[in-house]
C-alpha cells in the first residue's frame, strides 16, 4: 500500500511541475530571474521538474469612487483596484521535463498553471471593464501553457512547440516576479498574452537566433477570432540579437493576424447617446504587431546596472466609427508606444528599478478602457513606476512601489459605464509585494 501510495505521488508530482524561468523570452529581465531560475523539486521521473511561486501583497490606489471602484486605463484591474486592496496576486506551479543541450532526436514539455487574482484577468482581460473591487476573485485557475517540444537534429538543432504557449512579443512577461517593477506596463497591456499552435526556433550561432509560427491568433484557443465568422490565424515571427560577450539583447517580433483576434479590444453598437459597451462581432479583418525590445548591462558596471526598451506599433483593420464620437472616416486603428528601464544593484540585497511609458493612437479603440477620449482627440497616456526590491532572504523577494499614471481619458472615478467620470488623473499608486519561489 505505501509502494503505490509514493508511486501516486510521484505521478501526481509529475503531472503539476513546470519551471517558471523559461516562461520568459530568453533574454527578457535575465537579472531579475536569477532568484527563481534554479530553484526547482526533482520528482520521481528523472528529468521532470517542479517549481513555482507564492507572489502575494497590499496595494492602494489613491483614486476611486466611495464604493470602492476605480479604473486606470492601461493597468490590469487588480492592480486598479478601488483604494486599498490586499492581493493574492498568483499562485503559480510550473511542471516541465526540458530538452538538454545536446544536438539529437528528443522530446519534452511544460505546463504553467496560475492560481489567484491575476488569473481572474489573465483569462480574459477584454471583458472585465468593471473595477469593482467585488470582481478581484483569488480561486480563478488560469493555464498559462501546455505544450510538447521537440527537437529535430537539423544543423545546430531546430526545436518546435507544440500547444499552448506564451507569447513571443514583449518585454515584460506574465510573471510579476520575473519583471523589474511589482504592477504591469502599459505596452504589456496590449501585448498579446499566449497562442494555441505551432512554434518552431533555431539559433543560427551564439548571436543570431530566430521563430517562426503558426498560431489560431493571440488569447483564443480555436481557429477563429471575436465572431467565429471566419477561418483567423496568426503568422509569428522574431529574430533575437545578441551582442558578443552577451551583455545585450536586440528583439524584434512580429504577429500578423489574418483576422482581429480577441487581443484587439474594440467597441460597437456605440452611438453619441448610448453608455453601453460591447465588444465588436466582426470576423474579418486583420491585425499586425511589431515589437522590439532590448537590453544592456554595461561592462564597467560589474552587473550592478541595467539599461532596457521597449517598443510597440500595432494597427488593425477595426475604424472607431462606432465608439462614441470618433470621426468614422478614420482607416482604422494604430496603436503605439515606447517604455525605458534603469535598474541598479547598490549591494546583494537591495536594488532600485525605474520605468517610464507612452502609450498613443488615432482612436480611444486602444485600450479597452480609455472613454475619456471619447471626442475623438486620440489615445495618449504615461505612466512612471519607482519599485524598490529587497532580497534579505534566500528565495524571497520583497519589493516597495510608487506608480503615477496620467493622460486623456486615464482616471475613471466612478463606474466604467459613465463616461462624464473619466479624467486625465493624475492616479497615485502605492503597493508592496513578497513572492517566495521554490
């Protein structure tokens, strides 16, 4: 009975592992997963890991309405919480048998599951519009990933993805830990989150390597888009730059879909009366995103300094002739933005990270939630975050952040239905978080 009863467990084990390092792009916040990367339990088939994070907190967002409902377009609702909030941001178990190095027929594969607040939006962020802090919800299950990898030994060896996996585009990642700062960007927020289908990689040399796949389109999980009117999918594409002696990265990545997928937020049915929104029911069109970021952590520095950027251009097919007052001869939606980050390492245990954003376009289309432009004057918005990270203790990362958004249209005080309660901010943010990896 205790033979099968350990033999269960091993299975059980088997079946939940993942390692949380490789959820990122290769390059993407290296400095930051050194505390997780190599923390991982080996279960009882050799070769599969298991690894994970408790990432936890206390936010308080000095803006919002007396029923303690705010709104601050571009950030994830549960880092918009009305006033003070404590979160149960993710609990996250990462299962994953990886390939090794060597150039040969192999197989492996991976599984991400998130439990917790930001699951509840990670699902989905297109239909959460409403702030009420009653919608922050700790029990919702999000797969991140699930996919098999192969290797075929062709040249220096060509790896594919098979299923669910992340994103290709971005600098920051879905993990908050393995990001510089506590809350997410504005560009994250019109980043694609994951694909269902196929991605192939190969590394040319130790400077040169490159994706391409195929995919049913970002945040959906079969071959339509929004209506299910049509045969949608994404083309993906990303050739990544390294510098000799690999102290910077040059990223760029690029998704065409053949049809506006559930990533591209928009509105219809939206007259110059009407305080309804509803995402639209169009199946066709089409999308196309371009993405570059990048890295560099100057040699004189001695690793203790940290230089990024990130940059955005996005345009669909989607005009904003429905949402309210847009001039409806617009050709449709551009979106696009740029973002810059400093981080320094003062000692083992202290490190300060700064991020600086813009976030602009034609129409209030982009993002879900800036109504405030709705007299069609266009999409801007800023945001600087200042976070302060603390690692006193092996495994455990505590950081402190201060984070202002401002713009048009970038404070709703009220109810996201009310347009006359949107302003241009500014909105303050306070919060603390303390993640334990293992």
């Amino acid at each position: 009975m205790i033979k099968n009863i350990t033999a269960f467990l091993g299975v059980l084990a088997a079946v939940v592992s993942v390692s949380l390092a490789d959820s990122a792009p290769e390059a993407s916040a290296q400095d930051t997963k050194k505390m997780v990367q190599n923390n991982f339990v080996e279960t009882a088939q050799k070769g599969v890991k298991l690894s994970g994070y408790v990432d936890t907190g206390y936010s308080y967002n000095f803006t919002g309405a007396s029923s303690g409902t705010s709104g601050v377009t571009g950030r994830l609702a549960s880092d918009s919480a009305g006033k003070g909030d404590f979160n149960l941001y993710a609990v996250k178990i990462a299962l994953e048998k990886a390939l090794t190095s060597e150039n040969k027929a192999q197989a492996g594969f991976r599984t991400d599951v998130m439990i917790g607040e930001d699951a509840n939006y990670l699902i989905n962020r297109a239909y959460f519009y409403n702030f009420d802090n009653d919608n922050q919800n700790s029990n919702a299950l999000f797969l991140e990933q699930a996919y098999v990898e192969i290797r075929a030994p062709v040249g220096n060896g060509w790896d594919f993805k098979v299923g669910k996996f992340v994103s290709i585009l971005g600098y920051e990642v879905i993990e908050r830990p393995a990001n510089m700062n506590t809350t997410y960007g504005l560009l994250w927020q019109q980043m694609p989150l994951y694909y269902t289908g196929v991605l192939s990689s190969y590394k040319f040399d130790d400077y040169l390597d490159a994706k391409l796949g195929v995919v049913n389109g970002s945040q959906t999980d079969n071959n339509t888009s929004t209506s299910g009117k049509g045969d949608g999918c994404a083309v993906l594409a990303a050739l990544n730059v390294t510098a000799p002696g690999g102290n910077a990265n040059w990223s760029n990545n690029f998704q065409y879909s053949s049809n506006n997928d559930n990533n591209t937020w928009q509105f219809s049915n939206m007259s110059s009366t009407s305080t309804s929104l509803e995402l639209s029911s169009s199946g066709t069109g089409y999308t196309f995103i371009y993405n570059s970021w990048g890295n560099w952590a100057p040699k004189f520095a001695n690793d203790k300094l940290l230089f990024a950027f990130n940059a955005l251009l996005g345009t669909s097919s989607i005009n904003g002739q429905n949402f309210r007052n847009v001039d409806p001869s617009q050709p449709g939606t551009t979106w696009f933005g740029a973002g810059a980050y400093a981080k320094y390492q003062f000692n083992d245990w202290f490190s300060l990270c700064n991020r600086g954003e813009y976030l602009g376009g034609n129409n209030p289309c982009k993002p879900l939630f800036n109504a405030g432009s709705q007299n069609g004057t266009g999409l801007s918005l800023w945001e600087y975050t200042l976070t302060a990270g603390f690692n006193v203790i092996d495994n455990l990362l505590i950081r402190a952040e201060y984070r202002l958004d401002w713009g048009n249209g970038s404070v709703n005080n009220q109810n996201a239905d009310t347009f006359s309660a949107y302003s241009s901010g500014p909105a303050h943010y306070a919060g603390a978080e303390v993640v334990y990896s293992f």
